[in-house]
C-alpha cells in the first residue's frame, strides 16, 4: 500500500482538466479522442475512472465539432 493515497478528482475538477487536455493536445474533433486520453491517463491515474474521464472527453469533443460546423455554414 502506498505512503500516501491519491485524492479523487471531483467532477468539476475532471472536466476542468478535460478542456485543459483539449486545448493542449489541439483536439477539434471526435478522431482526437485517442491523443487527448494519452494526455489525460497520465494525471487521473489512481483518481478517476477512465471510462468516465473517456466520456467525458468523447462529450466535449463533440459539442466542439458541432460548433465547427455550425460556424461553417
């Protein structure tokens, strides 16, 4: 067991470090949601669920392509 255990994210904290992975990896779309999990796995490891954390991502990523979209038109 280790020294010291790990906090849990809370989600206000998760989606916050979601948007920071988006913005740093420079995902637009839904194809980018392999390059921002690579940078997201590292610092939740231990304090979220990685399938939640991978929703999550899938959600935001979305909601940024249809803006896209809608911009275009």
């Amino acid at each position: 067991m280790r020294a010291r255990e790990l906090r849990a994210l809370t989600d206000d904290e998760l989606r916050a470090l979601v948007e920071q992975g988006i913005a740093e990896t420079g995902a637009t779309s839904a194809r980018d949601l392999g390059k921002v999990m690579g940078w997201l796995s590292p610092r939740i490891r231990g304090r979220a669920d990685g399938k939640v954390a991978s929703g999550l991502v899938a959600q935001a990523l979305a909601r940024a392509d249809l803006a896209a979209h809608a911009t275009e038109h």
